[in-house]
C-alpha cells in the first residue's frame, strides 16, 4: 500500500526545483499530481512527463496528473486554478504551497514594487490557496491538508533579504493560524522549513564552485540539501502517518538552526 495513494494533491510552483521533486515524490506514493505553473508551459511538460513516467508504473490503480497554469499571487487565476483542479478530480486532499521568489538588495535600496511582487508571491498567494482550499474541505468535510514551503528564514534573520525573511516568518504566523482555526475541523497545516537547497533559485551561487564552498562551509552537515530530500518530508506529512501533527515547522536544514556558530567554544575562552 503506498502511503499517499489515491490522495488528488495541488503542488504551486511545481514545475522547477523542490516543487518538481515533490511531484514526483508524491506520483511515486500514489498520489494524483497537479502541477502548477505560472509561465513556462514548456518547462512544466518535462515536469509532467516525468511525473506520468513514475504515475505509469502504478497506473492501474488511478494515478492521474495534470498541469495548471497561474500567478498565485492573483486571485482570479487562484480561483481558476481550484476551479480547473476540482472540475478535473472533483476533490482535493493536500495543497501544498510551494511557489516562491527572493529578490537580494540592501533594505534602504529596496524598492517598493520589488517588496511587493515577494509578498505577494510568497505570502498572499500562499493566503489565497489556502483559502481555497479551506473552503473546499469545509464544503466536502472530512478534513484536509495544507503544507507550506517556509525557510530556515522563517525564523533567522536574512540582511538583504528582508522582503523574503518577512514572507516566510509570516507564513509561519499564517500557517500556525490556520492549523488552531480548522484543527476541529481535520485540516491539518504544516511547514518545511528548507535549509540552503540545490534548487533554480540559487543558480548564483551552486554554478560556481568557489561560493558553493562558501555556502557549504556554513552548514554543519557541511552539504547543500537536495529537492528530494524535502519532497520526502513533505511525503511524510501529508500522509497519515502524520496524522496527529498540525501547526509544526520541521527544519531540514543539515543544522544550520542549530546557530552553527558555536560549533567551537568560542564564546568561553578555552
Ligand atoms: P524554484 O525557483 O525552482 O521554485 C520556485 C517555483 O515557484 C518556480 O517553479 C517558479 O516558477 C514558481 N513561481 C514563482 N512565482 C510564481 C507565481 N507567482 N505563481 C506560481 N508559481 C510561481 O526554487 P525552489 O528552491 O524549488 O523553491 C521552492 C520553494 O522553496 C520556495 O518557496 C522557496 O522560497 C523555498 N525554499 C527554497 C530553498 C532553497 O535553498 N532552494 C530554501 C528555503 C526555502
């Protein structure tokens, strides 16, 4: 029996780096994929086509999968998106919020546009989804799952990065606030709180061998993390194995939470 099997699951972003090896994770465990993207059609085919090969192996028993477009930032196409999901399935059991921005600039040069688009892309669209998707268990009752993508900048600071520290510690507060206003109602929400993770987003530094070696050489575990290695907790917490755990952000982080730092007794003069 695999664990999510059967389960119809909404993946934001899904097309690149975490939110593709989540995908796949979840077709592998018998999971019925949506994979949303907001632009490149052709990037979330190979996505797709990667999904439907691991989806073929166990087709017989209903893997199905399939892609919807849109900006979870906007609310119309948010609407759209459940609206083409529901439409195709008629149910959904796990959202997960996994679409993502980062813009890097020292806060006083930051304009006002670019604090916006991360908002809006990070937090508010996470808002919107799962407001949707809130609204449908409710409707169907029977409960649900909402699973965020955060940061370890959920709770360390990031200089820099301010719009994206303040996004996703905010999804943490929204993600908490979700799991005590429906935990009576079986929607559980948790959080992955990813460490430094070789994904699209930090092409600027994993191209370039000199600042992996920095990043690397901050992390205790002394590795950049792979997407497959979220897409497996993420597998863990939308299954029922799971079941009892709601408004928790696990860290897999190789121990950069652990303030690193301290690795030696610096701090006591020995
Ligand atoms: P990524 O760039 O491959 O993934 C982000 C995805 O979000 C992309 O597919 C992108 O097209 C999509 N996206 C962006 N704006 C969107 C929008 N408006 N509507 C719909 N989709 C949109 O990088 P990733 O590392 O896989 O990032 C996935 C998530 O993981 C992000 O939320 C990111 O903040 C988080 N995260 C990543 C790391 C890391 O080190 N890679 C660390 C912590 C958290």
């Amino acid at each position: 029996m695999k664990r999510l099997e059967g389960k119809n699951v909404l993946i934001t972003g899904g097309s690149t780096g975490i939110g593709r090896a989540t995908a796949i994770r979840f077709a592998d465990e018998g999971a019925n994929v949506a994979i949303n993207y907001r632009s490149s059609e052709k990037e979330a085919e190979i996505t797709l086509d990667e999904v439907r090969e691991t989806c073929n192996s166990i087709r017989e028993k209903g893997c199905r999968e399939m892609l919807v477009q849109g900006d979870v930032a906007s609310e119309e196409d948010v609407e759209r998106i459940f609206q083409d999901v529901l439409k195709a399935w008629g149910r959904l059991d796990v959202l997960i919020n996994n679409a993502g921005i980062q813009t890097a600039n020292p806060t006083h040069e930051t304009a006002m546009d670019a604090y916006d688009r991360v908002l809006a892309v990070n937090l508010r669209g996470a808002f919107l989804c799962s407001r949707e998707a809130v609204r449908h268990f409710l409707d169907r009752g029977g409960g649900g799952v909402i699973l965020n993508n955060t940061s370890v900048h959920e709770t360390i600071p990031k200089p820099q990065y301010a719009p994206y520290a303040a996004s996703k510690a905010g999804l943490g507060a929204l993600s908490r606030t979700l799991a005590l206003e429906y935990a009576g109602q079986g929607i559980r929400v948790n959080m992955v709180a990813p460490g430094a993770i070789a994904t699209p987003i930090n092409r600027e530094w994993m191209d370039d061998p000199e600042k992996k070696a920095d990043v690397e050489g901050h992390i205790p575990m002394g590795r950049a993390g792979e997407p497959e290695e979220i897409a497996a907790v993420f597998a863990f917490l939308a299954s029922d194995e799971a079941a009892y755990i709601t408004g928790q952000t696990i860290y897999v982080d190789g121990g950069l939470t652990l303030y690193p730092d301290f690795r030696t007794p610096w701090s006591s003069g020995s």
